[in-house]
C-alpha cells in the first residue's frame, strides 16, 4: 500500500487544528465577546437617549408652533374687532354729519319766518 499523501497548504489558508483552543485564547475570545455585548449595550442607551431628546425638541418646538397659532389667532380677532368698529365710527359719523346738515337747512327755513321782515 502507498503512503498517505501529504497535503501543502495554500498560500493565505489557515489550516484548522484539531486541538482544542488554549484557555487564554478563550478567556480572551470571552472577554471580546463580553466588551462587543457591553458596547452594543452602551450604542443602544446613546441612541434611545438621542430618540427621547429628539421626541422633547419635537414636542418644545410644537407648543411654540401652537402658541404662536393661538396669538396670530387673537390678533386677527383683534383686528377684526378693530375693522367692526371702524366701520361703526365711520356710519356714526356720516350719520352725525346728514343730522348737522339736515339741521341747518331747517334752521335755515325757521330763520327768515321767525325774524321780522326789514322795513
């Protein structure tokens, strides 16, 4: 029979040992393992915090959106109020004006027949 043939590994191939790793391999395997589980612990605590941080801007940014709303929307009121009343002046002077001027002309008919007639 023929001699096993002996096998040359390739250039860049780690070829697989059958022993089991050293226990300091292993402790450090665990460790890395331990650190990666520790960091991705940490990454998702940074972004849960920016999330609630994020949502409490949003939520900031949405009451000064409706407080501003809530003051456009009295101040449209107020101008409203301010036209109605402009209006109102304007028909009460208009009004005062035709009663002045309805008076002189009947104070301008009264004035001859009430004074006596030149001789």
């Amino acid at each position: 029979m023929a001699p096993p043939k002996r096998r040359i590994p390739r250039p860049g191939v780690v070829a697989k040992s059958s022993r089991p790793a050293a226990p300091d391999a292993v402790r450090a395997v665990r460790a890395l393992e331990r650190r990666i589980a520790r960091l991705e612990a940490e990454a998702a605590e940074v972004v849960a915090h920016h999330e609630r941080k994020l949502a409490a801007v949003r939520r900031a940014a949405d009451r000064r959106l409706a407080n501003m709303v809530r003051e456009i929307t009295a101040l449209r009121h107020h101008e409203a109020r301010a036209a109605g009343l402009e209006r109102l002046l304007a028909e009460r002077d208009a009004m005062i004006a035709r009663l002045t001027h309805r008076l002189a002309e009947l104070e301008g008919r009264a004035s001859p027949e009430a004074s006596p007639a030149p001789a």
